[in-house]
C-alpha cells in the first residue's frame, strides 16, 4: 500500500516524499504543478497532476490506487499574500481538503497527516508556543489552516478516521541540493538572492526587546519536517494513537541578526545587512516547544542553524560552497 503526498512536488512535500520511501513505503503524489517542479518529484514516485479542487479527479485518483493514508501539504501557502486573495486562499486550503476527506471516506482510506501551520497561534505573547497556547490567526491563510485541523477533528470524530495535524514554524535547509525552497516571500531564498546579484539584504527592526533588537524566529530544518511527518504517519498506520496536534519546534529561536552574520560565514560573501524600519505587526519573538512531538513520535530536530544555511545555501547555487 502506497501513501499519497499531496503537494509533494513542492518544497516540503519533495522532501516529505523522499522521506516516506526512504522508509520503505510507496509514494503517490498529488500535484497541480501551481508552485510544485517536476524535477523535485522522485523519480520511483507516482505522480498525479491535477487539483483538489476537482473532485472527480481526485476520486479517480484514490481509485487507481491502494492507499494507506494521505500526508496533506497542499495550500496556498502566503501568509502575506492571503490578506490581498482571501477568497483564493480558502478555497484552495478548505474546500481543497474538504475535497480529499470525502474521496479518502469514499475510499475507505482512513489515516490522514495533515500539513498545519503556526500561523493559527497568530502574533503570541507566549515565550514558548505550546499547543494549549491559544490559537488567533491573523491573516486567511492562518485562519484557512485552522479551519484544516477542525474538518479533520470533525470528520474523525464523525467517522474514526486517525488523524494529526502537524503545526510549523519557518522550515529552511535542504536534504538534497536538487531540491530548495523556491519561495519569494522567504528570508533565506531573498537573502540568498540579494548576495548573487550584489545586493545588501535588509533587517526590518533592530530595537525589539530581544538579545540583539532583531525578531527571534524558530527555525527547523526541512527534512527534520519530514521525518517527523513519516513517523506521524506511521505511528498512525501502525494504530497508535497520537494527540490532535503537534508543534514542531526547537525550543530554541535564532534572531535575524544571528541568521546573517552565519549566512555571510556559510557563504564566503562578507556584507553587512541595510537597516530597515520594523514592520507593523511583527512579533519580538516567536519559538515554539516541541516536547509533546519529542514524546509522542520520537522526533527531535537534528540540524544546527549553520547546517541549515549551509545546506540551504548549497541548494541555492547547485554547488558545494567554500569550506565552513
């Protein structure tokens, strides 16, 4: 029996597959190729190109195929952005898994991870988020991804269906260097960006009350997701009750001063970054515990922040760098 992974031409979800296999499963992905490459697909996985906006579709998909459970990463993923397309945002992230809980129930497939967020908790005042933290989302995207985790709930509750919801803050790095974070709206790809055409990446804010007047964010490397993803799902698989909701996080946060000064070690290229006013609505700080995922699915986040970058940086310009 083969796990689908939709959104598993993209970014994490190339990751999350490669994971899967690597763990002796068969992998189908569901794709539309929106933001997803072909060339991020394994090649000894199935690809399906199409959109859970189309249920006749995807209920050809689950019928083609034997499937174990579904890893759900597929959304409209710009927190930003969301705030200008609302109406977008929701229909992609909750009529589309709308759509995928009612071919799975059609199907019988009754195992589902699902790709959550740490935008539900919103702008927290928490030293370090939890899952009991209160959740207040503050853009569609936030408030999409919620709405995810409640039709999950419900529909498990109506049905039996075995489910978790994986929350996440910034995922970076990269497991293989064919593969990296192609997003335009993420700090290491502008950074990366601006160092390649000579340009001077930006802080926005160096007076909040942290170590160093910069935000402190929590960053987890990429196939750190991803393993935790496999062992949700197979602990799921296996029958193993697990909690509603996990965070992923390292319970430790780096701040962007911090993240610059080792991006210019990892990469060679010394600069110093251009001051930019703060941003309405940033938080000081945002780091997330991730104890009950440590207890529950074994995981523990594994890379440092200069492999991080490193590997990252590698992705970026499809060649090993300098030496660290």
């Amino acid at each position: 029996m083969a796990w689908l992974v939709t959104g598993g031409a993209g970014y994490i979800g190339s990751h999350v597959a490669r994971a899967l296999m690597a763990d002796g499963h068969e992998v189908v992905i569901v794709d539309d190729m929106s933001s997803g490459r072909r060339d991020f697909v394994p090649s000894v996985a199935v690809l399906e190109e199409g959109s859970l906006m189309d249920a006749a579709f995807l209920k050809e998909v689950f019928a083609r195929h034997d499937l174990a459970g579904v890893i759900h990463l597929a959304g409209f993923k710009y927190a930003g952005v969301s705030v200008e397309w609302p109406l977008h945002t929701y229909f992609q992230n909750v009529t589309g898994t709308g759509n995928l809980l009612v071919a799975m129930e059609a199907a019988s497939v009754a195992a589902i991870v699902f790709s959550s967020s740490a935008a539900v908790y919103g702008n927290t005042a928490a030293e370090f988020v939890t899952e009991s933290t209160p959740t207040n989302p503050e853009s569609p995207y936030g408030e999409s991804k919620l709405i995810g985790e409640w039709l999950i709930a419900d529909q498990a509750r109506a049905t039996g269906l075995r489910h978790t919801s994986l929350r996440y803050f910034n995922v970076v790095g990269s497991g293989t260097p064919d593969v990296r974070d192609t997003s335009p709206h993420n700090l290491f790809p502008l950074v990366f960006h601006a160092l390649k055409e000579g340009l001077t990446p930006k802080v926005f804010g160096t007076t909040y009350p942290t170590p160093d007047g910069s935000c402190v964010r929590d960053y987890v490397h990429v196939s750190d997701v991803a393993a935790a993803h496999v062992a949700a799902a197979r602990r799921i698989q296996d029958g193993v009750e697990l909690e509603a909701v996990y965070n992923l996080g390292s319970g430790s946060g780096a701040s962007v001063r911090e993240i610059m000064t080792e991006m210019a070690v990892v990469t060679g290229i010394p600069f110093s970054p251009q001051i930019c006013a703060a941003r309405p609505g940033d938080p000081a700080r945002i780091v997330a515990s991730g104890v009950l995922a440590r207890r529950d699915i074994d995981w523990e986040p594994k890379h440092s922040l200069r492999e991080m970058i490193f590997s990252a940086w590698t992705a970026a310009c499809q060649e090993v760098p300098s030496s660290l």
